[in-house]
C-alpha cells in the first residue's frame, strides 16, 4: 500500500472545509461548484473568469449529435458477459429513464457507463489500489435508450475505494454516467450512488453538489420489482438532463 | 413544468477504458480536412493528462445534422471499429494523452444560418473539473466576426476562441482551464 503524503489533509479537515463550503454555498444550487476547496483537484482546474453567457436560439450547442443501432452492439448493455466467466460480485440491474427538464423523454440517445469492479477496483493502468482485478469484467458499457427515454443495464454492484484527496479518503460506491440529450448543451457527466451508503458524509465529490435535495437525486433507489428471483437485485434512478434545447429540434 | 435536473459530477481519472474510441478523433479525413489541436492547461500552467475533449460541429455546408455511426462496431466481435467516412457525424471525442495533449481531423464549419460565424462547440471533462465546460473554436478567418459577434468583451479574451494557423490546414487551440489567457467558457440559455 502507498502512504498518502504527510501533507494530505486529514478527514477531519476535509470535513470542516465541507461545512465552510456549505455555509458559502448559493442556496439552493443544482449543480457542484467547479471551485470546490474539499476536492483539492478543483483548485487549479476550475476558470475564475464567470462564464459568458450566450442567448442564441440558433446556436450550434443547441442541435447536437446524433447515435443510432451502428454504435450500440446488443452485448453492451450487459456488462457482465462478454468475458469467460461469471464476474465476482452481486448481480445487479440499473434502470431509469432520461428526460429533459420540461419532463420530456430523450429517445435514441447514446448512455455510457463505466465503474469499479465488486472490489473497488477500475480496469486502468493508473489505479493502483491493491485490490484484485477481475479477468471477468469488463466495466464499461453503453445503451441507447428507447422511444421513451429508458435505459438499462446489467452489471454487477461496484465496491468503495481509496482515492488521495485525503488520508483515509474513501469513494462511496458509484456508477460513472456520460449521457447525451437532443442538445449538446445537455451533454451530462455524472455519478449514480447507492441508497444508504455510510461514505456519503466524507466524500467531497458527492458534497460538492452542496444542497441535500440535488445530492439525493444523485442516489438511485433499490426496487424490489426490478429484482429477478435468483438472479439479481434492481435499481433504479432517472436522470433528468439541464441545458436548453432549440425549438427548432423539439420534434426530431 | 420544470424537474430540478440531476447534478453533474467529475467524469474521474479513470474514463480511459470506457469512453474514448477507435478513431474519436478522425470527424473527417480527405483533401479538404484540418487538423485542430492543443494542450489542456491548468491554472498553474501544467498539462492536465486526464482531460477528456469532444467537439460538435457542423458540416462544411452549416448542416447541423449529423448522422449516427461515430460507435460504429464490429458485429463480430463487437469492437469499436470507428465511423465509416461517408456520413458526417460532426463528433468527434479525444483523451488528452500523457503531456496533456489531443488533436482532431475535421472539415471547417460551413455558417450554420445564412450569416452565421462557424465554429466548433467544444466540451471538456477532467479530473479534478467537477462539472464539464464547454467553449468554441473560431478559425482565424472569422476572427473580425467573432469581433462582431461579441461587441461586449475585450479583444484580448476574444483571442481565446480563436485558434491560431500553425501551417496549411493546421491549427492550434489550447484550452487554459485557470489562469493568464483562461479560456472563455460559456454558458448557453
Ligand atoms: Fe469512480
């Protein structure tokens, strides 16, 4: 194991600059806010310039790219074949829809997901964590979702793992989402969580998003009725996508 | 109605296994392609190595359609084997690699109105980046529209749309997240 550097802050730490982030937070906010001090990457990486804001109803962002059956194989959304065998681990299903902010269905678009193994552990060079690799998972998949914006995956449950932004910082278990809408201007990166994790307290990715209301609608909810018997446990969590759309595209 | 949306998070170190693919980089390729390129750089000056760029952008012509098949797989093995390059798909999405660098081959953006400044709609990801930003690439011979479109900001922070000729059909255009000459981020509403 790598000892973090002695100059990494501690938990406690970590957790009083989550409460000063908090009490400076603009009330009510949607989204994280890109200077965020408790994930200490952000520090260099966030503009200190406010962005410019555009109003353009013909503006290029407002169409966006399109994803059809050529870029989807049927063996995608399934995460745990494709492989040897079985992955080790719980077997799980994830399911939701994506919808626009007036409640609209996304139809036809392209949704990535990529994760840790049952271990904590991704398949990437860089993760160093000394936990075990799994020959029988791949991590990654993608779906497009139906006329009426659902998706779905099968996978299996993802485990907690360290990360550096801290001693004994630990990422809750989460599942990585890339998502499209019809706009680029909804193009959306982000994270499902798992109902009832106890790292949700510590981890300055999810706190970052700083109101408790957006933080829930980060965490999907366990559904006794998408579970099959002997087989694997449900999920399920809808996305609603932000960003405007063009007039001009609501009907395509 | 208006549902509150689901909040971004930081797309992580470790998307390099999931969503780069074979050919993201390669919009278009032929006589008549460009290749744009850059670093990502952060606030200190340093190349950030685990930045994810997607362009979107129209066709030669303004079209704004695009067309399916940038994933385009192999049937049989199920392997991204990348679009065929006959249809524009207008998308393009590349890692930055080890010195914080990425680079596409494309067309230049036909005006995507009668009159319209073409550019390149661009989304960064990365580590450390807790939600993802998107700016745009002007080639220089729209700089004096670019001007015009934007009467309110100083030339000098315009300058950083615009991508600069480096040779025929190469340009540059570095993405400073933080900092001197920070990139102009935007906002569409
Ligand atoms: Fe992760």
């Amino acid at each position: 194991m790598t000892t973090p550097p002695t100059t990494a802050p501690t938990q406690a730490e970590i957790d009083a600059a989550i409460v000063e982030a908090d009490r400076t937070a603009p009330p009510d906010p949607h989204h994280p806010n890109r200077d965020y001090p408790p994930y200490r990457s952000s520090a260099l990486r966030h503009p200190r310039q406010p962005l410019l804001p555009i109003v353009d109803p013909e503006a290029v962002e407002l169409a966006g790219p399109v994803f059809g059956a050529t870029d989807v194989s049927s063996l995608d959304s399934d995460l745990t074949l494709g492989l040897a065998g079985e992955p080790a681990g719980q077997r799980i299903t994830v399911t939701g829809r994506v919808v626009d902010r007036s409640g609209r269905p996304v139809p036809r678009q392209l949704v990535e997901i990529w994760q840790a193994n049952a271990a904590g552990r991704y398949a990437h060079d860089l993760d160093q964590h000394p936990a075990p690799l799994d020959p029988n998972f791949t991590g990654f998949g993608r779906c497009l979702t139906d006329d009426d914006g659902s998706y779905a995956f099968t996978t299996i449950r993802p485990g907690a793992y360290p990360w550096r932004n801290h001693v004994n910082a630990w990422r809750p278990a989460h599942i990585h989402f890339s998502l499209f809408g019809t706009a680029f201007t909804q193009r959306m990166v982000t994270q499902m969580y798992f109902p009832g994790d106890p790292l949700f307290r510590y981890d300055p990715v999810l706190r970052s998003v700083t109101d408790q209301a957006a933080r829930d609608r980060l965490v999907a909810r366990y559904d006794h009725d998408l579970s099959v018997a002997e087989w694997s446990l449900g999920f399920r969590w809808d996305i609603v996508l932000d960003g405007p759309i063009s007039t001009l595209f609501e009907d395509r | 109605m208006s549902l509150p949306p689901t909040p971004a998070q930081t797309v992580g170190p470790f998307f390099g296994y999931a969503l780069p693919f074979t050919g993201g980089g390669d919009i278009a390729e032929g006589p008549e392609s460009i290749t744009v390129h850059g670093l990502v750089l952060d606030g200190a000056g340093d190349p950030v190595p685990d930045a994810l760029v997607e362009i979107w952008q129209a066709d030669r012509d303004g079209s704004l359609t695009g067309a399916p098949g940038s994933l385009r797989h192999d049937q049989v093995t199920g392997e991204v084997i990348g679009r065929h390059g006959l249809d524009f798909t207008g998308f393009g999405r590349v890692p930055t690699d080890a010195d914080g660098h990425w680079a596409v081959r494309t067309v230049a953006p036909g005006p995507h109105r009668p009159g319209a400044t073409p550019y390149l709609a661009v989304a960064v990801f990365a580590r450390g980046l807790l939600h993802h930003l998107h700016t745009r690439i002007y080639l220089p011979d729209h700089a004096d529209a670019l001007r015009a479109d934007f009467p309110d900001t100083g030339a000098d922070r315009l300058a950083t749309l615009l991508a600069t000729r480096e040779r025929d059909r190469r340009y540059r255009f570095d993405i400073r997240l933080q900092g001197d000459r920070e990139t102009i981020f935007v906002d569409l509403r």
